[in-house]
C-alpha cells in the first residue's frame, strides 16, 4: 500500500504550479493564483463512475491511485473476477473512486473522465495495465505525454482532450471531492474498500469473496 495525500500537501502540489504540462507552451489551469482564487469557483459536478444493478444487494467503493503498484495488481489480478462473479451478476454495485498521491494522479483522472462514463473503465484498464510505462518516465513532460497518448488510443478527440485536460474549474472540483472522500470514509492508503459502509484494506481474491459472500447472504 501507499500513502496518500494529506489536504495540505495536496494543497502544497497545486499551490506549485506544476499541474499542467500535457503540451508545449500550455499554461497551468491551476498555478499558484489559480490554486488561491478560488472565492468564486464554477460550478461542476463529480460524478462517481459506477458499474453493476444500481439495486445490488453491496456496494463497494474503492479507492484507487493510478500510480499505486497495488492498485494496478489488483486491477489486474483481483477486480476481473469480481467484476465477473459479483457485479456482472447483479449481487454488486462498484463504485471507483480516484485518490491522489501526486499530481501525475490527477492528471490521469482528468484524462480518464474525458472519455466519459461509457470509456471510463475502459480507459482505467488502460492506465493500470500500462502503469509500468507512462508512470515512469524519467520526466514530468514524458508523464504528460505518455497519459495523452492513452486519451487518444482510448479514442477520445484530440479537441476534446485538449480542452478537458486545461479545464482547472474542474481539477478544482476533483481535488475538493476527493477531500471530501477522505474525510468522509477515512481511507489513507489504497486501493482501500467501503463495503457497504465499512472501510477495508487491500485483499486477495479469496478474502474479497468471503467477505461478499457474506454480505449478498444478509442481504437477502
């Protein structure tokens, strides 16, 4: 597991200006000032990204960094089976959550909430299965680069990429609803879980399915 961001650093990353790099010559949406004015900020909405029957017996939240090793193993490992026996059968509503270790986190949730709520998962699988190499690269432009190029392999609009990922009312919005997050549910590390109101910590497959089995059991 990884620690994530406290409110503060987080608030230190954006205060540094160092929140947008996807092309050449692009200004920050959110630099010092636009980390500061933020007395009358627009108004947008965070819309959780949700798979599975909305009147499933469970939800389960998790929280997620898209830089986080763990996070990408159990994409990887765990999530397919649950998807396949727990949420494609209607015993699961999944609900995936974004939490941020660094700026590199929120610029790919910006990129993955560009393609909207029919590419989202799609696009999360990408981020994470290809986490080895845009994560990694050896600077912050070559991380830039590297997330944009899976917005448009994703096939998001090259327009609408660009003015999705300058939209800082928006990278506003994130950050304060994954505040909220945080707050509200008490995770500090991830991939963390609320099942059905009750925080949990990374599982294997096999403790992931006790666990549900015993929920869809009460349920019913």
């Amino acid at each position: 597991m990884k620690r994530i961001l406290t409110t503060a650093a987080l608030a230190a990353v954006l205060a540094a200006g160092g929140s947008w790099v996807f092309s050449p010559g692009a200004q920050p949406p959110m630099g010092a000032a636009g980390a500061q004015d933020a007395s009358a900020p627009a108004e947008v909405t965070v819309t959780d990204m949700v798979l599975g029957d909305a009147d499933a017996p469970v939800t389960v939240i998790e929280y997620g960094s898209f830089t986080c090793p763990h996070c990408a193993t159990f994409e990887e490992e765990v999530f397919p089976q649950i998807k396949e026996n727990y949420i494609d059968t209607g015993k699961v509503k999944f609900i995936f959550r974004e939490a941020y270790f660094n700026k590199y986190d929120m610029w790919a949730s910006m990129m993955a909430r560009c393609g909207g709520e029919m590419k989202y998962f799609g696009i999360v699988d990408m981020i994470y299965s290809t986490q080895n190499d845009w994560a990694r690269q050896n600077s912050e432009q070559a991380v830039a680069d590297s997330i944009r190029k899976i917005g448009l392999q994703a096939g998001i609009d090259k327009d609408a990429l660009d003015a999705c990922m300058a939209d800082g009312a928006k990278l506003q919005a994130l950050v304060g609803w994954y505040q909220d997050n945080m707050e509200e549910d008490g995770f500090s590390s991830t991939p963390s879980f609320v099942v059905d109101g009750e925080l949990r910590a990374n599982m294997s497959y096999s403790e992931f399915s006790e666990l549900l089995d015993e929920r869809v059991d009460a349920a019913q």
